[in-house]
C-alpha cells in the first residue's frame, strides 16, 4: 500500500469508528459531547492511528484488529491538543485549522472535553479489545505513554523551560516525554493489537521514540518557517513564547539534519524484520514524518 493510500486509509476507517463510538452530541450534557466531537473531528492527520494500523500489520495483523488501539490513540492525542492549547499552557486560538475549544466553546468546557476523552480512551480499549490479556497490555502502554513518565510530564516539563537557556539534552529530554512516548505507544500497541512477540515490541517502540523525535524536531522547525494557513494553527509562538525548541537550542540547519538522523534511526530500529514487505509502511511514515509540510 503506498503511504497516501495508508494515511487516506487509516483516516477514514478511524473517523468512521470515532463517529460511531463517541457519545452523540444530542445526548446530555449535549455542550460536554458536542466540544469532544468538535475537536476530534477537525481534521487531524490521524498519524498515530496510522502508525498503529501498520505496526499491527507488520507483526501479521490486520488494520481492523488495530482499530480500538487506534481510536483511543487518537482521543488521547485529541485531549492532550485541547488541554496543551488552553490559556494556562500554551494560550493558542487556532488549532486543526479552526479556533480552539477553550475559544469556540469556554475553558471549562475545553478542560472537561479534554478530560472526558482521555478517560473515554481507556474505557474504548476496555470494551472493544475482546481478549483481557491483550486490553490490559493496551491500557498499561498508553497509560504509561500519557503519564507522568510520558506525555504529561514532558508538557510539565516543556512549560517550565520557558525562557531558559536551550540546549540540546534538554530539549531531547522534554520531546522524549511530551511527544516521543505517545509514538512509541502507537506503535507498540498496534503490536500488542497483533500479537507481537517481545522481541517486535522492543523494535517496535525504538521505532515510535525514534519517530516520535523526528516529529517533534520537524514540527519546531515548522512552527519557525511555515504559516498558520498550511499549519492550520499559529506558526511563530514557540518564539515569542520563549520555547526551549530544538531551533532555538541548534539553529535550524542542525535541526533539519537532526530531525533526518532520527527518522533514519527509526527505520534502522526496523532492520531485523526478515520481511521488509511487512514493514515497508513503517519505514515510509518515518520518510513522511520529515517531509511533510504541515
Ligand atoms: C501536534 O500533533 C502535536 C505535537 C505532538 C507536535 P499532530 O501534528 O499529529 O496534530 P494533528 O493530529 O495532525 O492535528
Ligand atoms: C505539544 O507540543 C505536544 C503535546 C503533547 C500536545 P507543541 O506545543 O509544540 O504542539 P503544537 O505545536 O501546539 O501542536
Ligand atoms: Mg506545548
Ligand atoms: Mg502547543
Ligand atoms: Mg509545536
């Protein structure tokens, strides 16, 4: 599958799923679901759904038996956009190209969507992975990867670099939690989803992290040199705010050439597959994750 038809795939079968999973807007309290909806329906990339899906196929699985792993993937991702663009953490107006949810709706309501679809991401694994093993190994990676050792954290620690001094370790320090343990999980859990063995899921997650800094680097680098039309959410704060980003710790050259060296580490993290076929998908994501534009 070529790697558009991988990501036109992995959205739509993921939009679909979310549409039927999420709480109707109509049902009470109508503004809680009517905001989870608004921000998850924005039009994202659906990357880490994308991952998961090819994860799961390289280990001999199928997109649908990744699907759960996928939608909660992205409800975690979702939550943690709406909550990173409120006011307290990186005060953003425009977000998957329309206002924000603290913006379109209020704070409040932004906080609570946040919350609602984190918590709605590990009751979706718990009901929809049929096998108790496997929904506990899905709940654990992704509770992990969004906690204090992962994502959280690395927001906790991103908003207190403001205004120091960057340099490089640090700035690894902080995308590795903020960014990199969520790709990690993605791809992990697409294992787990289909039934990798330990061996794949230790490959499988220095693929993610690997991924997972390319990204981070790639999407600093935009937030410097792109606008917020292509962006679909404000180029130039990272700047203004005082960010520690990895532009502003090496230059943007020596971002560029770093963002490279870990795309290429994510696809050597692959070399042990005997079929390249099977992970022929992951290795184009991590092609895509430093030439994409937005
Ligand atoms: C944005 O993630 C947040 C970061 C980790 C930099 P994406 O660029 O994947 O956001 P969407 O899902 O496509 O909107
Ligand atoms: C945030 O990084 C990563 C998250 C955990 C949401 P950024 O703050 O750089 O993400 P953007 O640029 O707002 O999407
Ligand atoms: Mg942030
Ligand atoms: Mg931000
Ligand atoms: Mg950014």
């Amino acid at each position: 599958m070529s790697l558009d038809a991988l990501l036109q795939a992995a959205r739509a079968d993921v939009e679909g799923a979310l549409d039927r999973w999420l709480p109707p807007a109509a049902r009470e309290p109508r503004r809680l679901h009517e905001a989870m909806r608004y921000a998850v329906f924005a039009g994202g990339k659906r990357l880490r759904p994308a991952i998961a899906s090819a994860a799961c196929c390289a280990v001999g699985g199928t997109a649908a038996l990744a699907m759960p792993a996928a939608c909660a993937l992205e409800m975690l991702h979702t939550y943690s956009l709406i909550h990173d663009d409120l006011p307290a953490l990186d005060d953003d107006d425009l977000r998957r190209g329309r206002p924000t949810v603290h913006k379109n709706f209020d704070e409040a309501t932004a906080i609570l969507a946040g919350d609602a679809l984190q918590t709605h991401a590990f009751e979706f694994l718990v009901v929809h992975v049929a096998d108790p093993l496997r929904a506990v190994a899905l709940v654990r990676e992704l509770a992990v990867a969004a906690g204090t050792q992962g994502m959280v954290g690395g927001e906790m620690a991103d908003l207190e670099a403001e205004g120091e001094q960057p340099d490089r370790a640090s700035v690894e320090w902080i995308h590795e939690r903020k960014t990199a343990a969520l790709f990690s999980a993605s791809a992990a859990m697409g294992g787990i989803s289909g039934g990798a063995d330990e061996a794949q899921l230790t490959a499988l997650r220095q693929y993610g992290v690997a991924l997972g800094l390319a990204f981070q680097v790639v999407d600093d680098i935009l937030d410097e040199t792109s606008d917020s039309a292509t962006l679909g959410k404000s180029a130039g704060k990272d700047r203004a705010a005082h960010k520690m980003t990895y532009p502003a710790a090496v230059g943007l050259d020596a971002s560029r050439q770093r963002a490279t060296h870990f795309a290429q580490q994510a696809q050597h993290a692959l070399d042990a597959w005997p079929d390249r076929d099977s992970v022929a998908s992951l290795v184009a994501l991590a092609e895509f994750t430093v030439t994409r534009i937005s």
